[in-house]
C-alpha cells in the first residue's frame, strides 16, 4: 500500500490551513510515517502534480489523500476515515464515548479555580476552536463530555475525535425530537464510531405534566416547565458524572449569549466533585463559521437545514427560519427573545450548595 497526501498551496503561496490540521492530527497520533508521499496541489499552478491528480479524482477538497494498492486507487477527503480505515495503530480508531457519564479515572482533571478560568480565557484568547478543545481532552479525557444536540456539537465532535483523545458525548432525547433529528444522531454514531450517551426525563413528572396539562401547555404558560422536566433535570443528571463539559454555544446565537466565555466554571450544575469547567470552543464563531468547518470536513448534519431550519430543538417548538430572520427567532417564537432559552445555561444551584 502507498498513501499519497495531497496538501494545497494557495494562489498567494500560503499553506492551506486544513492540510496543517490534518498533518497534526496524523503526528498526534503517531500515523505521520504511514504517508508515504506528500504533493502539492499548487492554486497558481494548475500543472503542478496535486491540481493534476485532482482533476483526475474530481476531488474538491483539501487535502485529500490517495492510496494505491496494485492497480487499484482508493480517495480518502477524510482523514479520520483514512486513519480509520487504512492506517495501522491501536489509535488510528476513534476514540471510545464513556458510557453511563460515570467519571473514570483521567489525565488530571484537578477542579478548575476562578484564578485558572481567567487565566484560560487570557491564554486562548486568540486561539482557533480546535486548540481549546485538545486543551480541554487533554486535561480531562473521557471526564469531559461533549452536550451533543446540533451542527455546532458535531464540529465539536469532529475536532474531538481529530485530537485523538478520548472523550464523551451525551444528547438529551426529551421525546418530542424530529424523525430526522434522531435518524442524524444516529448517523452521527455511526460516521464517527462513537456512543452516545442518551438520557431521558423522569417518566413520572412528564407524566404528570401531561395529565395535568395536555401535551402543548408550553403554548399557553411558556416553554419553562416543560423544558425543566425534559432538559434541564436530564442535563444535571449527565453532568453529575463528569467534570467538564463542551457546548457549542455561540456569542453570535441569541441575545442571550452575548457575554459567552471560551471558558466558564460552571456552578449552575454539579459534577462527579462539584462544579465543572464549562468550555465553549465555538464561542467567538459564527454561524457561517460553522457551516464552513462542516462542509469542508463533509460531517454529517440534520437533514432539516435543507429544509430552512437553522437551530433545530423539539418539534413543536421549533419552525423553519424565514428570510432574514434571525436564528434563534425559530425557536419558542410565541416567546420574548429573551426568554428562547431552555434553560440548560443558565445558573441554577447557589455556589453554597456545593460541597467540594
Ligand atoms: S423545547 Fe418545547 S417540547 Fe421541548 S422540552 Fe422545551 S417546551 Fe418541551
């Protein structure tokens, strides 16, 4: 087998800034001696022998890597794919999701201290996404859980499984989810190889919220309590096992956002040993941002953005976004903007209550 990387060069003669990333990723994980070949599809030259076998494999996409086996040539736009598939060494698999949230042993996830959190904020500060979540992985391991619900947390998912640390990722299914959000969870599942740490509300207080009040009380007296037993309770329970947590929260999302750090000592929920660090990689991005990261590394996404949806929460809670509009105006849209939050990043248990 001989694996050719294809690297671009741009027109003004710079490296492209995914052939970098890539190229990390296979030292990280000690896979680098398995590329035999490096060439380069140069922009300003389209004889150069990158942009040559581009346009023989109608490939777009940078870097991209070619593996000849005999006759035969196989294209690789992924590198995870490539390092799953094709590259020998116990790490070239992603690495395995936690199950049940239990807190196993990590790197040194010591408790974070407000001093370390300012500390973080001032180091990171002109940091790229990727670089605070290896920080986070590296510190904490498999003790940190990605919140996986939308296209954010897949770019986190992405870049977490790009590290080569192991990680974990939960979602909350609060039973009113779409069809084709829960067939993108499982797509998710399956194109990284992770699990997926499901939790579900307590059957009890949704059944008394239903018998009380129906099926759409959150129509009449808001979406608070409906969101408290479907999410907000699920979420403190996922939390309880770990010691981080990544979210894909933007500054840019909502109005209620705005103040979002990359990261945060979060005391509105309690970890294995009190309260958690909170890391919001994504927190300076835009949506276009996003959107850019996502194509590029061909991840798989809710089918429902094809269809207008920009954030995408429980079903009758959420509608296709209108021209213009902004994107958390979709969601609870019977509701203050101020309001469109449910309540999964907000403070909730007094510093007091904590015991350390
Ligand atoms: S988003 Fe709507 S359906 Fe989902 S938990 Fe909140 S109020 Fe209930």
């Amino acid at each position: 087998m001989h694996v050719t990387m294809i690297k671009k060069e741009l027109a003004d003669g710079s490296p492209c800034k995914k052939c970098i990333q890539a190229e990390e990723v296979l030292r990280r994980r000690g896979l680098w001696e398995q590329i035999d070949e490096v060439v380069f599809a140069k922009e300003a030259d389209p004889a150069s022998l990158g942009m040559q076998l581009a346009a023989r494999h109608h490939v777009e996409l940078a870097p991209f890597f070619l593996v000849k086996e005999g006759e035969r040539e196989v294209v690789y736009t992924s590198v995870i794919e490539l390092m799953r598939e094709r590259l020998a060494s116990p790490m070239s698999a992603p690495p395995p999701a936690v199950v049940n949230g239990s807190a196993k042993a990590q790197p040194n996830g010591e408790h974070p201290t407000d001093a370390e959190v300012v500390e973080l904020n001032q180091r990171f500060a002109a940091a790229e996404p990727l670089a605070v979540v290896d920080w986070v992985l590296a510190r904490y391991g498999e003790s940190a859980a990605i919140a996986f619900s939308g296209a954010e947390d897949v770019t986190l998912i992405d870049m977490a499984a790009s590290t080569g640390h192991r990680f974990s990722v939960f979602t909350l299914d609060t039973g009113r989810l779409h069809a084709e959000t829960y067939r993108f969870l499982d797509r998710v599942r399956k194109h990284y190889g992770i699990e997926i740490v499901t939790l579900f509300p307590a059957h009890v207080a949704v059944e008394s919220l239903v018998r009380k009040k129906g099926h759409f009380s959150f129509y009449e007296d808001g979406h608070g309590e409906c969101c408290g037993i479907r999410k907000v309770e699920p979420l403190q329970r996922a939390l309880s096992g770990y010691r981080a947590w990544l979210s894909g929260q933007r500054r840019d999302q909502s109005p209620t956002r705005t103040a979002v750090e990359l990261f945060q000592l979060d005391r509105a929920h309690r970890g294995a040993t009190g309260p958690l660090l909170k890391s919001n990689p994504l927190a300076r991005t835009s949506l276009g941002d996003v959107w850019e990261y996502l194509r590029e590394r061909q991840a798989p996404t809710n089918e429902l953005h094809d269809r207008g949806y920009i954030s995408i929460g429980c079903e009758p809670c959420t509608r296709a976004s209108r021209p213009g509009e902004h994107e958390r105006a979709s969601r609870w849209w019977w509701e203050e903007s101020t309001k469109r939050e449910c309540g999964l990043h907000t403070h909730l248990v007094p510093e007091a209550d904590y015991k350390i």
